[in-house]
C-alpha cells in the first residue's frame, strides 16, 4: 500500500502517508493550557507510527473557543506549553503541525464569557445561539491573531501549521453566503477575510509547511459545495500552500458529516473529494471513516487523496499506522464512529475517551503488577472483556467465564440496529483482543462458589436483565422483551406493534420494525424520547422517523393494562384506550443482575462488581469501568 510508504510534504519528510487529524480533547484547562493529560495522549499516539500529528484545534483568541477546555495560542505561555507537546510528539517519532481555529458562531459563550462572535447574526443550530456580527476592527484583530499564531507556532517548534477554513467555522462562515449577510466590505467579496488570512499565514510562515483544512461539500442547501472550493483552492496555490486537508459536513448545520457519523456512507464524501482532486494540483489529505481497508484501497487505486488522516480511528487504536505498515491488519482495534466515548464526553467536559480504548489518556501498565496473581473474570460482555484484557497487561493469570457460546455480551446486539452495522468492527475488534491475550476462556461455563474458589479476585461482570414493566393482564399479550427481539426480530407477529419503553433500545427498535413495514406505537413514561442515545445518533433517527405515517411516539404516556377492546393507557394525565396490537416488546430499562456475587460474597470472596452488573449503563461506562476495576486489584 502506497500510504505505508515515506513521502514528502514540502520541506518536511515523513516516514509514511498516515497524519492524524484534529481531534477536540477537552484535556485543556478553563485558561486553555496544556495538561499533563494531553502529553500522555500524544505520547501514545505517536508511539503508534503516526507520521504527522495535527494537534487538536486550538483558537486564536479568546473569543473563538468552541469549549471550555479548549486550548488558546494566545496567552503568555502558550509557547511554552505547546511547546511540551511538540516535544513529546517528536521525541516519540512523530512530527507535529498546529491546527489554528476561530469557532465564530460556532463558540461556546460558556467558554469565551460572551455571545459568540461572527459575520453576520445567523444562529448556530448545535449551540442555539445567535452570534453578534463582528466589527471591522475585531476582524482585523483577528487576522493579526492568526499571523501570531503562526509565529508562536514556530517558536514552540511545530513543523506545520494548518488553518482551518471549512466546517462552518468563522472562515468559512465569511466564505458562505448562507452565514455571511454583510454589506461592507467582507460581505461584497466573501473571500476578503480568507485572502487577508492566508496573506498574513504567508508573510509569517518562515519554514512552516502550511496545510489548509476544507470542507469538500457542507452538505446543505444553500451551503458551500464542491464548485465554491475553486477561488479556495486557487488562494491556496497562489501562496504555495503544501496540502489540502479534506474534510466534510458543517459543525453548524451538518454535525453528522463533519464528524463522519457511522450512518453517513462514504459514497457522497468521495464524490466531493474526486471533485476537489479535479481542482486543484496541490496534494490532498482525506480524512473521516479512512480506516477501513477497502476504503483505503480505492483511495489509493483510484488516486483520490496523496495522505490519509485518521481521527477518532487513533483514539480506537493509536499503533493503526504502525499495524498497517507490518501487514498486521487482523491486530487493529477498528473505530465504529459512534461518538459515544469521544464526542460525548468532549460535550460534557469529562475529556475525549473511546468504547474499547479505556487506555488512550492513560501510562502504558506494567506486566509486573499483577504477576502471580490468579483472577477470575465472571461475564464476557463489554465490562467483562476489559477487565480480562487489563488484568493480562497487568500480569495476571486470568481465566474468564462465560455462560452463553460466544463473547461479547450485549454488545453483540449493537450492530443489528440500524445504521449502527459499524458498531460490529469494535464490537469483533475486542473479542479479537480479548482472544489472543487471555489464554483461559471457558465458554458454556456457568460459575459459582465453588468454581471460584482460589482465586485472588474476582471480577464480576454478569450484565443486566429486562426489567419487566407491571401491566396488568400482559400476560394475555404475545410479548417479548427487547433483547429477544434483536436476538430474532422475525418473532414478531402481525403487523401491529406496540413498544413499552422509548428509550435508545426501544426506539431502535421501533426504527428496525417500520423499516419493515410494521405499524408501531412506542409509549415513555418521561417527556424524554431516547435520552440515553448519543445525541447525534438520537438526531438522525428522530429525523428519519419525523413524519413516517407508521411511527407513533408517546412521550408523558404509562401502559397500565391490556383489555378486550384494546390498551389502556394514561397519556398526560388522560386516560385513553388504543387499539389492540398484535405483539408488545418491552424495552422499559434493564436492572442488574447480581445474584451470583451476593452469593459469592457470602461465602467470603473478594468481589468487584462492574458493568451493567453494577448498574446498566452504556458501552463506554461498561469498559471503563473494566479497565478501572483490574487497577483496583493492585490496591487490595
């Protein structure tokens, strides 16, 4: 493959194509300085092969940060921080470009102290908020604050520097005509800021290779497509730019894309690509859902990009670079693009942090730790794979059970909802791991007492059970819980179907049986429909859903019995009868199943309880809480 091979980029050599793309942390302080999390995150990616590391954004000022733990090159020791990471990065064989951004609309007031800044006053449908349109001398300061971004960049000893100029942050938001509504200057010729920043980039640069990030389509009517990318790309060339960073989609308005969502399939993203490649004769980098094999494999047949990025694919697994240069492809922990792990816990603050990759922000673990030391793992669901899999790194001898046939859990039922196939390469990915580390798996193994018996530890990862909502008379129904369904969906009888619970495995559901044609009516006690789903995700279901004439979804409502006539139900308040339904699924939340450790710990074992066992949860929690619990048995 040629991308395992060295190239060049401008002045710089790299010792293969594979460059990591930008990926928001949330390492940051609020002041947006670096942290020793950050230096043991890049540590780690850099260790894997990566080529070029391109930092996570970083903002040009105080006003342009899209979270509060973003970091600034603005401050007074922003060299001196950034400059730790450079080190860190180029000490670990990798070389480093800074990615420099302005958020524009897209800022986050609780970061910045104010309303967000931005050509004209047109919200940003993610935050909801509504930017005040920024002076002529704000612009200006702006544009200076990228020529000393540029120049601190070099002071802390990057490679290269890249502006970000698509994704609907603040230049592209001047470039659109959707965002940008001025009469002045900026607004009569929406390439003015972008020309003024790329001059300043140039005459600051010095030896800098300089990479320019676009969105090749914002995927949005109105918004800027492939044609808009030509005066881009023309700018680009003029001031002998060294490569175009190719992205998609609009943080604004196109979220899904822009984050390469596993729903969005690749056929739209490389069509705008091959349009780019067609543009211009400046090298190309593609990122977003790039490690996939076949994928990479008609990027480089067709000729579409010169390198590839990889984002969320490193935080998954950060030695991928290094696997695909020694052919051990069967070894790679491949990404599922959920954002569950990543994006999720950026939003929330918590730090950036991935389903199978609780190590990613963490020191390598020491095989010494746990030498000697015999641990049972009982369960080989998520929660139950990681703590095998920590337990082994650490030293252990580990044997884990499992009372089904296969690994995995519910982790297995992942896949089969819809739009979520991806989920299967981490889900596959772990069992694999899971397989080649642990050397004692015993399948079809039901553990008790006196199986237990000797060991150190044990770690108890038994899962969750459905939680069986109380409605009188269900028994007269044809019902079946959620996971049975997803176990066999062709179970279901008739054509009309009536789901207790509308939360993430509920309504997935739902979604799978209109897509067949079923008529389905999904019932939440609570005002909130699916709010244990990744937020993206809960976007694009309830949007393909919006509207279908075979989709009834009842917020505020509690089943209370099934008669003759029909269910009745109380609806706000209201009590109401519905029409008879051919078979009931209840999806009314999971509760733990803890038998077998209160037993255990009635017999006098050491016990640590995780997962859903512990208290139902999502996948992330579930290996997380793996991962902790194998470090905890070096603390007894």
């Amino acid at each position: 493959m040629r991308f395992t091979e060295p190239a060049s980029l401008g002045l710089l050599k790299l010792k293969n194509r594979f460059v990591m793309a930008p990926v928001k942390t949330a390492y940051g302080t609020p002041e947006g300085r670096v942290t020793e999390r950050h230096l043991t995150y890049y540590r780690n990616i850099a260790r894997g092969g990566t080529a070029l590391v391109i930092l996570e954004p970083v903002s040009v000022t105080g006003t342009g940060k899209e979270h509060p733990k973003q970091l600034t090159i603005h401050l007074d020791t922003s060299i001196a921080d950034l400059k730790k990471i450079v080190d860190v990065l180029h000490e670990n064989g990798a070389l480093a470009c800074l990615n420099l951004n302005h958020a524009g609309r897209a800022a986050n007031p609780k970061a910045i102290g104010t309303a967000p800044l931005a050509p004209s006053p047109v919200p940003c449908p993610t935050t909801g908020q509504t930017p005040v349109p920024l002076r002529e001398e704000q612009i200006e300061e702006i544009i200076t604050a990228f020529g000393e971004g540029i120049r601190r960049a070099a002071a802390a000893g990057f490679d290269a520097v890249e502006i970000q100029c698509g994704h609907g942050y603040l230049i592209s938001q001047f470039l659109s005509p959707r965002t940008n509504l001025r009469e002045d200057a900026y607004g009569q010729d929406k390439t003015l800021f972008l020309r003024k920043v790329i001059e300043e980039v140039a005459e600051n640069r010095g030896k800098l290779a300089v990479l320019l990030r676009i969105s090749t389509s914002e995927f949005i009517e109105g918004g800027l497509g492939p044609k808009d990318n030509l005066p881009i790309l023309k700018l680009a060339e003029k001031h002998s730019f060294d490569a175009i960073h190719c992205g998609m989609g609009n943080a604004c308005d196109t979220p899904p894309f822009y984050y390469a969502h596993m729903a969005i399939s690749e056929a739209r993203q490389l069509e705008a690509l091959k349009a780019v490649r067609k543009m211009t004769g400046l090298p190309l980098i593609a990122v977003g859902q790039m490690a996939d094999m076949d994928k990479l494999e008609k990027l480089e047949r067709e000729n579409l990009t010169d390198f590839v990025a990889f984002g969320r694919a490193l935080v998954a697994d950060p030695d991928l670079p290094a696997k695909l240069v020694q052919g051990q492809t069967e070894k790679i922990m491949f990404c599922g693009f959920c954002l569950q792990g990543c994006l999720a816990n950026v939003k929330n603050g918590s730090g950036l942090g991935c389903i199978v990759n609780p190590e990613i922000d963490k020191p390598p673990l020491s095989p010494t730790v746990l030498e000697g030391k015999k641990v049972a793992v009982v369960g080989a669901g998520p929660a139950g794979l990681s703590a095998a899999c920590t337990c082994t790194e650490l030293g252990a001898t580990v044997t884990l059970f499992e009372k089904t046939g296969e690994l995995g859990g519910q982790f297995r039922l992942a896949p089969l909802a819809p739009h979520k196939e991806l989920m299967a390469r981490p889900m596959e990915g772990l069992i694999s791991k899971t397989r080649r580390m642990v050397r004692d798996i015993r399948l079809n193994t039901i553990a008790d007492t006196e199986t237990l018996k000797g060991f150190h530890s044990v770690i108890v990862a038994t899962g969750s059970r459905q939680r069986i909502a109380e409605i009188e008379n269900l028994e007269t129904q044809y019902w079946m819980t959620s996971l049975t369904f997803f176990e066999n969906p062709q179970q279901v009888r008739g054509k009309r179907v009536l789901i207790v619970g509308a939360g993430m495995v509920g309504m997935e559901a739902a979604e799978l049986l209109v897509d067949k044609g079923f008529s389905v009516t999904a019932t939440k006690r609570t005002d909130t429909i699916a709010n244990d789903m990744e937020m993206i995700t809960k976007k694009l279901m309830l949007k393909r859903l919006g509207g279908n004439p075979l989709m009834a979804i009842m917020p505020e409502t509690t089943v209370l019995a099934f008669e003759k006539n029909g269910v009745r139900i109380r609806h706000k308040g209201e009590e109401k009868t519905l029409p008879p339904f051919d078979t009931v699924i209840i999806a009314s939340g999971m509760e733990p199943e803890q038998q077998l450790a209160h037993s255990l710990r009635d017999a006098g074992l050491a016990v640590t309880l995780i997962g859903d066992a512990d208290h139902p949860a999502d996948i992330y929690t579930a290996t997380q809480a793996g991962y902790r619990a194998a470090l905890g048995i070096e603390e007894k």
